[in-house]
C-alpha cells in the first residue's frame, strides 16, 4: 500500500523581521495526500492534483480533521 505524506497550499506573505521585512508562506486550504518521500518545501503535486508544498515525515490521515475530501478518498 502507498503511503503519503501531507502537504498544504500556500499563500505568499511579508512579515516584520529584525532586519526589515521577510518573505513567507501563509499555509491555506485543506490537508493534502503527497507522494512519499517528498522534502519539506518541495514543491509536488496532490492526488486532487492541487500544487501543494509538501510536509515531509508527516503521514497523511485520510480520516483526520481538515482533510482534502478527494485526496482521503483516493488515498484510502
């Protein structure tokens, strides 16, 4: 069986940093099924097929809170 890692859409921001201000993400939507293996920050694709940034050694659970529906569906 497939594992999956999860992953989050991402909205860019600017916060206040030390030294002016920082670029950033804002992380948004639903939880997402990556492939495996993804890196954090990698860029990769969801099942749903939303760009997503992954969250590597994070497992998806499909019966978890704030979950994509189609990604739970399809990586049960």
């Amino acid at each position: 069986m497939q594992t999956y890692g999860t992953g989050r859409e991402t909205t860019p921001v600017v916060v206040p940093g030390p030294d002016g201000d920082l670029a950033g993400e804002q992380l948004t939507g639903p939880v997402h099924a990556v492939p495996g293996g993804a890196a954090d920050l990698e860029l990769a694709t969801s099942l749903c097929n939303h760009e997503v940034r992954a969250v590597a050694g994070a497992p998806f659970d499909p019966s978890a809170d704030d979950v994509c529906a189609a990604c739970a569906e399809r990586a049960r």
